[in-house]
C-alpha cells in the first residue's frame, strides 16, 4: 500500500491508498481531511459526498501534489481504515 496525502485542485485535502493506473490515479479508502480544534479529523470521502463505498477514479489533472502524510494523520487513518503500516509494508 502507498498512503499519501492528496491535494486536489477543488481544495480537497484527503487521505488514502494511492496508485495509478493507465494515467489515471486510484484513491482506495479515501478519506477528507478536516480540520478540528484538535488538529485534524478525517471523514469517509464517500460518505460525505453521498456515494456508495469504494475507489475514488481521478485524471493527474485534478491534483496539485501528493505527499506522505505525518505521522498523527496517518495513525488516524489506520485506526480508521483498519490498516496497519509497519516497516516490511503494511497489513490489513
């Protein structure tokens, strides 16, 4: 699994599995980013957008970076998701 931060264009911030495929990038398990009084939260990006569960399918057009996501943003999208990150990879 590849965990990144994704910036897109529309000032979206999320969280997920990053891959691409055929020029178009994958977001599995994504996730908004929001900001609270504590930092940061983190929503399902389906569910606040009102679709049904599963990957999220944009053009490279639409991002404005990608990045590794720190590490209290990312311990909270594995407590989330379900995904352990460890050294050798991660373990779901």
């Amino acid at each position: 699994m590849n965990i990144k931060l994704v910036k897109l264009v529309s000032g979206d911030s999320i969280i997920a599995d990053v891959s691409i495929k055929d020029g178009l990038v994958i977001l599995k398990d994504p996730h908004t980013v929001i900001p609270t009084q504590e930092g940061a939260g983190l929503i399902s990006y389906n569910k606040i957008n009102g679709c049904v569960e599963g990957d999220i399918v944009i053009k490279k057009s639409h991002i404005l970076f990608y990045k590794n996501p720190i590490e209290p943003l990312l311990n909270a999208y594995q407590e989330q998701t379900g995904h352990i990150v460890t050294p050798g990879g991660i373990v779901t």
